[in-house]
C-alpha cells in the first residue's frame, strides 16, 4: 500500500474532511497570514481567530510570554467583529477552497444566537465552533464553559439559531469534563472540540508583578499535551459524538494519540508558530504511518487505544 | 517571506556578551530590507518552544548570507552563541516592514543604543549606497566602550559619527539622549531609532518637540512572527481594534508619534 | 548585605524553617534514598511519600512516562503502611535534624483519622500533610479532594484526631480551587500545599494502548508550573493561610514567582530526579537573590506580586 | 555513588545506530562494577527533562575514564551520538547492583542480544581479569552483521565466542536463544544474560528448565535512578509491598527466577 492510496479522509458530523488536520483558532489568523508559508488548501480545514459580535481592542500587552514546553496567552479576543469579518475575511478565506469553521465567542447566550444566526447567512462556512471556553475575557468565555447547566442552555439556543454542524469547545479549567460533554450533547451540539488553553500565569520576579499585563493566561503547547490526551478519553468514554482533539500537538505522533484516544480529527495551535511547515509534515507523516502499520484508513484509527484489551 | 532551514556560516564573538552570526540564505540576502527581521528557531527541540525574532544587521547578496547581532540574554540567546558554524536553523523571514528609506528633505540623525545599533548599521549601509545621497549623523550609546559593538561598522557608512558610553569609557558620556538636542538643534529631516525602550521614548518625546518626524523599531514578545497571533501588541494612540499593533506586521518600525508612550510606561513588554 | 546574612527563615503555620525549601511528597523517598547525593540536613524540611495504614504494593508498570518538559506517574502509592514507616522509616528520619513531614493517604476519613491518631503519638514528626489530590488510586484520594464538603468533613475530622499542625494538599483537577481551599480551612486546616499532579495520559501509538499500566497518571515537572503558580495565586487571594507552593520548581527564579505569588514556603518534587543538586542550588540563589536586590528577609516577598499596582 | 559534571572525552560510532562514548571521571572509573549503569543528564535544558541509564561497557581506572555503548532510539540518545567531545554532561553514578562475579561453580554462559552486550563486555572482562579463573563462553545475537557491536571487545575476554544473526550474515542464523539450548546441555554453573525482554524471558525459562541459576539484566523507564520515586519497576513472584521491584535499587540485575515473566509479557516496559 503506497502512502498516497492511504485514505486520510474522515467524516466530522457530517462534514467530509480530506485529512484530519485542521488548525485551532487564534493560532492561524484568517488563513491569508500564512498563506506565503503554508499550502492553505491542503489542510483538512481552518478554524478561524474568535469573532464576536462587536469589535474588540482585545487585552493590554504583554499578551504572551514563553513557559517550559508551553506559552501562555492572554490575546481577549481582539477580533473586528463579524461584519467585518464576513466583508473582510472570509472571501479570502473562502478562496482557499477547505472547509471555513467558524469561532464564535459572546458575553450572554443572545450573543452566541445572534452570532450563529448571522454567520449562518453566509455561504462558504462549514460549521461553527462555540467558544464557551475562552479564560482571557471577563464576561462570558469560560465563565459558560465550566458550567454544565449554563453549557446546555447556551448550546441548545444556539442550535435553534442555526443549520451548520455545531461544534462546542471545551474547557479544561473543570473538575469533569464529562459531565461538560454530556451538557453539551443534551443541548444538541454535533461535535466537540477540546481542549481550549489551561488558565495559567507567570510572575516577572524582577519586576514583582505578574508577567501578562491580564495577570492570568492561557497555557497552551506541547507541556499541555497529556493532560489534553486525558480529557479526549474521558470525553470519548462518555459521549458518542466526533471529536476535535488538540493541545500540543507538534507531530504525527502526537496527532494519532489523540486519534487513539477517541479524536476523529485534530486541531493544530501553537506549533504552527514554532513551525508553519508542521501541518504540511503532519498530514504527511499521518500516512506514511498508516501506511508501514497496514491501516487502509485512518478513521480505522479513532478510539484505537480503547480496545477491551487496555482496560 | 520564506521559511527554510539555513546553516550557519560564521560566528565571531563582537562584545561581552554580543556576538555577530552569519547565515548562508540567498533569500533573506537578497529580499530584507533595513528594518526588518528574522525569527529563528533556537531549538529542534521544545525548550525553548518559541522562535526568537532578531534585526537583520547585514545582508551580502553576493554571497548569499546574512548578519544579525545577537546579545545574549537568556537560555535561547545563550544557545546560539554557543553553537557551532555549519549547525543548521530553521528561519522564517525577512518579516516587518522596514524603514522609509525615502523620508522627508533633510540630513538624517540614526539614534542607537545598545544591540539596537543592528537594524540602524543596514539601514546606514543603504543610505550610504543609495542613488539619493543623504547626509547621516549617528549617534550610539552604550554602558561602556565593550558594549558599543560592531561601532566601526556604523561609523565607516555615516557622515558623521558620535559614540556616548555612559561611564565614558569612549566618546562622549552620558546617555545617548543627551546628545540628540544638538542634533536636532543643527536642523534633520529625520530620525531612526532603535535601543531601549526609555531610549526610544527620550527621542519620540524630543522629536515631537521639536517637530521632526521620527522612526522607532520596537521589541515585543512574539508568538507567529507573521501577524497571526495578535501577541506582540504594542499600544498605539487609536483607540478600538486599531489601538493594538503588531510588532511583527504592522512594525517593527513605527512612527513615534503613533506610539502610546504613556501606556508603554507601565512596562508592557521587554526592554 | 552578604548572602549569609540574608534571613531566609519562614514560618510555616508555627513550623520554623531556616529556608523555604522543602522537597516534595513522592520524589525524594524517605530522605536515605538520596542521602549520599544531596546534604539533606540543610533543606528547609522533608515531606515523605504518601502513607497509608496498611501496607500497598502500588500499581503495576509502566508507572511513568515522560513527557514534554514534564512526566507522567501512577505509582499507586506503593508504601510500606504506617507501622512499618515508624518502626524503619521515620528513626533515619529524624537523624536529619529538619522538620519532618508526613504526607498521609487514605480510603475514607476513618483511614485519615486513625494515621493521623497514630503518627501523632511518635516523636520528631513536624506536621502532616493530608494528600486528599492523589489521581492516581481507584478509592479516596483524588476524591475527597475534589469535592468541597468532602474536604471539608476530612480535614475536620483529622483536625479533631492530631495537635500536629496539619497541611492540607490540594489537587488541581478542579474547576474552583480557591472553593477547595476555603472548604479545607473550614475544616481547620493550618496550611494548605498545592500543586499536586494534573491528571493526564499518554498513548502509545505503536502499541495502540495507553503507554501507562493505570491508563491515566499524574503530570509533574516543569510543564505545569504556569498552573501551579496560577493557583496559589487564586488561593492566596482566597484565603489567609500560609500556603507550600510546587508544581515544576527547578530553580530559584521559579521558587520565587510561587513566592511572590502568595507561598510561604515552596517544594520541590520531579526536579529532584533531573538533578539531585537542585535544592542546595535554589537555597543558595535565594539568598543571592535577596542579597542583589536588597531583600533582608525572604519573608518579605511573599505574596510581593499581589501589590495594589499589580491588580 | 557520586553527581558530578563530567566531559566527554571520546565518541565513535560503532555500528549502524550505535555509538561508544568515553566519559572523563575517575569516580566511576574506579567504583563501577559489572551490572551497574550511570544515569545521565542529556541536555541542561528541559527537553528532553529526565535523565537516561546506561550500562557502564567498560572502565578504564588508569586513565580515569568509562565508556558507555549507546543505541540510538529517540531524542535522548540520538543528542548523544550528535555531542561534540568536550561537552560536559552531568552524571549520577555508578547506580544499581552489580552481577555476583563468585557465582555457583562451573562454566559461566553470558548471552547477549543487541547493545545488551555492554554490561556482559564488563562482566566477561572483569572475569577474565579476576584471579579465581573462570570459563567463560558467550552467546551474541544481533539483526545483522552490522548490529554485532563491540563483538570484538566481548570475543576478547572470553573463551568461546558464538556469533548468532537473525539473517545469517555473520556468525551462526537464527535467534540467539535457539543456540543456548547446547550451551546449557554441556553443563554451566551459570548464565547471564542482557538484551531484549522477549530474548531475555526465553533465556529464563530454558534455565528454569536446566535448572541453571540465571541472572538477567532488566530495563525500565526511570525517574530518579536512586529507588526514590517507585517509578521503574517490575512485577516479581512475591505478593504485597514486595511484589514490584526497583530496577535501579533493587535491580537492574535480577535473579531471574524472581520476575514475573508472565506479568512482563503484557508489556510493562521498553523492550
Ligand atoms: C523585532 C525584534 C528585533 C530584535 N532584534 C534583536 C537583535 O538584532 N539583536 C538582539 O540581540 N536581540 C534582538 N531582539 C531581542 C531578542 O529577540 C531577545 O533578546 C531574545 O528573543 C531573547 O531570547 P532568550 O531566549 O535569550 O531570552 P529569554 O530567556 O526568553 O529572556 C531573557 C530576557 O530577555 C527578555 N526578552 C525575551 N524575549 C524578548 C524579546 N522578544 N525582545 C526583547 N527582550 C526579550 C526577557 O524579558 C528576559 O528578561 C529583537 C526583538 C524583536 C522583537
Ligand atoms: C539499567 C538500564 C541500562 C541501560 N543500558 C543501556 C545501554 O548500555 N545502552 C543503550 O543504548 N541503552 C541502554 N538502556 C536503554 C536506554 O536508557 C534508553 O534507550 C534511552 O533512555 C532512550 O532514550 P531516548 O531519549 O533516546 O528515547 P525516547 O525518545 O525516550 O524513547 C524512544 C524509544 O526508546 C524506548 N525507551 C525509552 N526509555 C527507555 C529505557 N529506559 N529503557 C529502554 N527503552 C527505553 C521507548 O519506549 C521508545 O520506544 C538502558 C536502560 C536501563 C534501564
Ligand atoms: C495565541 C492564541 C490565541 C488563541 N485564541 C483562541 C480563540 O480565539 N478561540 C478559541 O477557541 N481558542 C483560542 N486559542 C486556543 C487554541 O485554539 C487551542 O485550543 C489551544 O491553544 C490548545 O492547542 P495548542 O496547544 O496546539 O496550541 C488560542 C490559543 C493561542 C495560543
Ligand atoms: C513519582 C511521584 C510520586 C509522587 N507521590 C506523591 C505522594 O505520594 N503523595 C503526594 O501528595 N504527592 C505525590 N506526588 C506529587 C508531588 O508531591 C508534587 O505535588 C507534584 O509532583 C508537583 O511538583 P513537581 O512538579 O515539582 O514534581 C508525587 C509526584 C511524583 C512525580
Ligand atoms: S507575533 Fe504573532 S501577531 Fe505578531
Ligand atoms: S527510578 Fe526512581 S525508584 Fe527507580
């Protein structure tokens, strides 16, 4: 079996990607950013920066700032808000011609509606991906996302708003993210998407101050890996709905331990900053390997590692 | 901008704790211009994770190579003052927008302090070989005459050179700044800075005084380099989406007068 | 100001360090494992691994796996049981001179209790420290330490049991931790010690299973620090007891951002494994630390970050 | 046992993924016995962030260095191979517990699969050099040809050597368990073996089965290295807090009628 006839594609709730490889909001811009480095339309697909309803100047710098094996963030959102990015950006985004997953943030339950609603007027996007887990706001954001019965609700009006495939994203700043999953099933969401960045901080010890100018941030990258691997397992067990699974992903091996663990596709984030060639080599490296172990099709993959045998 | 893996060509140790690199890479010879920027990973590993943006000092088409200076600050500038000629980094570049070259009438006054002096060395360089001959003045400060690295490469492409340590070690002492009012006082088209944040501020604040457009290159911690991230935000004087810039798109370069110094007070960032 | 004249004492809830640094539960043994490599004499005081009042032979391998700057373990707390920790463990123990910590584990509150009565009738044991956070055991454990009544009701039912000042170690698998912390001062807790490890998981591809035996295990190292540093933040803000910050301390610079984001004293776990040396080092560059920048006591900075300007 | 910062001295690659480093420091020079390993710390960074063991190959008291045979397998190893001689490294050692040298009387069989052979070079060598003359014959298995590092090292200090390859390329064809059948029928006081786990189980069992007192070798991911964090290990015949074992403190050299060779199969480790 050469690496070309392996079959890489994957079905996300009824949205057909040609690989699994998508990139995480707020890591990848709109697309055009790194479109002078990366073959944008070979990707499985894109999910864009948070937009919200209104523009936001977003958050004070510093926004970031370096962690052992992590980085954390603490951006708020800073987005032109959704008429500008339906006149501004997604044309462009659309030319790239792979599914356009939408990232929508709000401060109440009417936001996300009204965002949802909006977006959903436009041709060219694929799905929406309901940010109830951004820690760098102060209203809304997480403040959804680690609550199961607001969690619900949010979901559950936003179904009604809107057609498109619903993917909620989750926080993983809960005590049981199952019971998170199981929320947002029951409000009627198609797909999950986690983990969103561990709420984290750094102190300037010269300065006596905490590093980012919010205090708090968002740790993302590989240091995070395992505890992402952790929650799309429990999630898997608890829920039988499709999966994004991202958090430190740097390789084609960490991709396929989210695979293994129940993801049925995945999410590059900060890597794309260490590396932009990293989604090209991953899609790459995702066949060869299927390829030398005999797997005709990655969604052969999904879940593997929850065989009886390893219970 | 490219992204590729270029090998290291020559490192020469050019002050305490500077040192001078020279990378094989005909595109960023070929395409950077004065301003702008590479961001290099350090590492194939993950410590550290991020990519580490430096100043184009110099650039040798010709050859194919390029320059940066780099002062050692920490675990990844360490790493690369330590490594070997013929290692291979990954580089993604040239990035940012680089200086006017074309500015308004008039001489042009290079403010330097400290590593800052790279970005101003190449842009000194293409001044003095551009068509359009300028008069330049520049002006480098230092802690001490060791610190005033690669000064004679400043020098031999201005018209007039002024070096300020502060403990007087070489040239003038004092700080940089308080050799700028002279300058300005002698009449200038404009002014290019790079150093220090509380340097940069001194010059915008001058400037402004004395109505001279004036040209900073600012630092910030990146996350992308490329304008995808929105982490290296400096605060601006528009208000709304506008009030947060990115260094690594919108700058490194720009207009003093755009600047909030103020909120930059508060120590938003290094430096 | 000579770094020997730096006072680099705290006071720990009545427990009188000469330095702030402590190693953690779990990486340094019974103190003799690593007496030959580091001059155990000179920590600020040892916390033992977990005890239990029976005897354990902990959960089968692989037990760890590395991570990104980090690592996995599910040891299972494989001890010996509290008699047998008395009788050969605690006599060496005491030889070291520094306060002697004993981190206690149960199933249920009776179990806490009754090691609690025990090890307070024996000689040169400084405080106990209540694990209520292990991930890694099927009953108790993380559990209790999930759960605000639960904490509640142990700690009090502990503090009833013992006249040792006693140290409560939270988990940091919640959604609340500064909930958790309150709950365990309700129960009269005299100090509280946080981090314990994030749960997490890593898979093997190869073999397609989890790569640990118990599926899941706890991240340590560096990795986590940002959220380690993170939390005693929150807790310190939340309540008014000393607090023993850890979670990837490898050096001085990292001791001081837990100081300075609320901690009394700070432990230091995985980084023990990296480098034996590193507790001599960090006690060393404290007081470097406060000599440079003119701190006469060490006690000063803690919580130096939560400064009005900083808020 | 000692921690120490230690220099590289020496690095040659001696087969196809294979590297025989030589590490400055008389302390581990002079204490090391068969069997023991040194936990070594690959980079000063935190990636990768626990150290790694190696089996002590060979001591060289008078020159007061040790050698270590190094199979690439992942980050670790492969910035071994890669290290410049001159780098230092920081080195716990000599850890574990060594291989009986006065074991039962009569011949001593040593099996070795892959790099597994360089605790057996020690043992062979300190056998050969001990007063109480032993004879020693020795199995050495490997893929191919290339794979059979060291061969001459071991072949050396012993008095029957067997080459075994999987593809027959050099030696005898097959697994080198299928060869210890005719060793064990001529009559051993003892076997020691090291190498892949499946390799080693089998060496087990053939010994239960002749009734020969065999010792293996065992590896385990580590933590600490000391028998602090419970971390590495292996599941044994006992029951209770006996029932795992430390591979660093209680091992790495076992009894091997002691492990739970069933337990083992299901994978609960490298190899
Ligand atoms: C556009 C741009 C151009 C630059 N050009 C040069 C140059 O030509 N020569 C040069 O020596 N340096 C330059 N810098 C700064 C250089 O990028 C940092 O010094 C370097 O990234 C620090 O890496 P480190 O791992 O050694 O330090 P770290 O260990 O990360 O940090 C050590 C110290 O350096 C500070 N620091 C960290 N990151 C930055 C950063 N991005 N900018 C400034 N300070 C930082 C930290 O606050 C800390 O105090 C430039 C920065 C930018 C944004
Ligand atoms: C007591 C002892 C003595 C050893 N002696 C030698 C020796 O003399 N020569 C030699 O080449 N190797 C020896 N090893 C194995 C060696 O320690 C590992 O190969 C090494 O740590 C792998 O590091 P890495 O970063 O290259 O691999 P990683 O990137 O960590 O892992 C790559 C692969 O190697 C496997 N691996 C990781 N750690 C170990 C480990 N501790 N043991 C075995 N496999 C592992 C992993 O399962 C994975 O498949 C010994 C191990 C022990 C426990
Ligand atoms: C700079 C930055 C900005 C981010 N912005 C968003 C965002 O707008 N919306 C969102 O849902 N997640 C956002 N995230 C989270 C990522 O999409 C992703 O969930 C997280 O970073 C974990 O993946 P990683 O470790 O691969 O980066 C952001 C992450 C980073 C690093
Ligand atoms: C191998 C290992 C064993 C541990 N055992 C215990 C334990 O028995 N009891 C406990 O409260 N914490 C235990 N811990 C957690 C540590 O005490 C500490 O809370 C955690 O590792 C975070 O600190 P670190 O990142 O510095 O290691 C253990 C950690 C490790 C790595
Ligand atoms: S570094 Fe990402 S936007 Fe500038
Ligand atoms: S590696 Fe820690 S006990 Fe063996």
């Amino acid at each position: 079996m050469a690496a070309g006839r392996v079959d890489l594609s994957v079905d996300l709730a009824g949205l057909r990607l040609v690989n699994p490889v998508l990139v995480a909001s707020g890591t990848f811009g709109y697309g055009t950013e790194y479109a002078d480095l990366v073959d944008v339309s070979k990707l499985g697909g894109i999910i864009t920066k948070g937009i919200t309803l209104q523009p936001r100047e977003g958050n004070p710098p510093p926004r970031i700032c370096e962690t052992p094996a992590g980085m954390l963030n603490a951006i708020g959102l800073q987005n032109p808000g959704v008429e500008v990015f339906i006149c501004d950006k997604l044309p462009a985004l659309r030319e790239f011609g792979i599914p356009v997953i939408v990232n929508i943030a709000g401060e109440t339950a009417d936001d996300y509606v009204a965002l949802a609603a909006r977006l959903s007027e436009c041709e060219a996007i694929a799905a929406l991906e309901l940010n109830l887990s951004c820690p760098n706001v102060k209203q809304g954001g997480m403040h959804f996302g680690i609550d199961c019965a607001l969690t619900r609700t949010v979901v559950g009006a936003v179904r009604e708003a809107t057609r498109l495939p619903l993917i909620t994203k989750l926080s993983p700043n809960v005590t049981d993210i199952a019971a998170l999953a199981r929320a947002a099933r029951d409000g009627g969401t198609d797909a999950l998407s986690l983990i969103n960045t561990l709420l984290g901080m750094n102190v300037d010890i010269r300065r006596r101050q905490p590093t980012l100018a919010n205090v708090t941030g968002g740790l993302s990258g590989p240091a995070i890996r395992p505890v992402a691997v952790r929650m799309v397992w429990d999630v898997a067990d608890a829920v039988d709905l499709p999966i994004v699974g991202m958090g430190g992903i740097m390789s084609a091996a960490d991709a396929l331990q989210f695979i293994m663990a129940g993801a049925t596709a995945v999410a590059v984030g900060t890597a794309n900053f260490v590396d932009p060639g990293v989604t090209g080599r991953i899609i790459k490296d995702l066949a060869v390997f299927c390829e030398e172990h005999g797997v005709a099709r990655i969604a052969d993959l999904i879940g593997a590692a929850h065989s009886e045998e390893s219970r | 901008m490219h992204a590729q893996t270029v090998r290291l060509i020559h490192l020469k140790q050019v002050g305490p704790d500077c040192h001078l690199l020279k990378f094989d890479c005909p595109e960023v010879a070929n395409q950077a211009r004065p301003g702008q920027f590479v961001h290099l990973r350090v590492t194939a590993g993950c410590d550290p994770l991020l990519r580490r943006p430096f100043s184009v000092m110099r650039t040798n088409p010709a050859e194919g190579s390029f320059e940066v200076l780099v002062r050692v600050v920490g675990r990844g500038t360490e790493m690369l003052a330590q490594s070997q000629p013929g290692s291979e980094f990954h580089v993604l570049g040239p990035l940012g927008n680089p200086f006017e070259l074309s500015g308004p009438e008039g001489d042009v006054v290079l403010v330097a302090g400290g590593v800052g002096v790279a970005p101003l060395i190449f842009l000194a360089t293409a001044l003095h070989e551009s068509e359009r001959h300028r008069y330049v003045r520049a002006l480098f400060g230092a802690g001490t005459e060791d610190d005033l690295c690669c000064w004679l490469e400043l020098s031999g492409v201005c018209d007039e050179f002024t070096a300020v340590t502060e403990d007087g070690s070489a040239g003038e002492t004092g700080l940089v700044t308080d050799f700028l009012p002279e300058q300005l006082d002698r009449g200038a088209g404009c002014v290019y800075a790079c150093g220090p944040r509380a340097m940069l501020a001194e010059v915008a604040r001058q400037c402004q005084a004395a109505a001279v457009p004036c040209f900073v290159s600012l630092e910030q911690w990146m996350g992308c380099g490329v304008g995808a991230c929105l982490g290296c935000v400096i605060p601006t004087r528009a208000s709304g989406v506008g009030r947060y810039q990115r260094v690594c798109k919108d700058g490194p370069v720009f207009d003093a007068a755009v600047i909030d110094w103020e909120a930059m007070r508060g120590g938003c960032g290094p430096g």
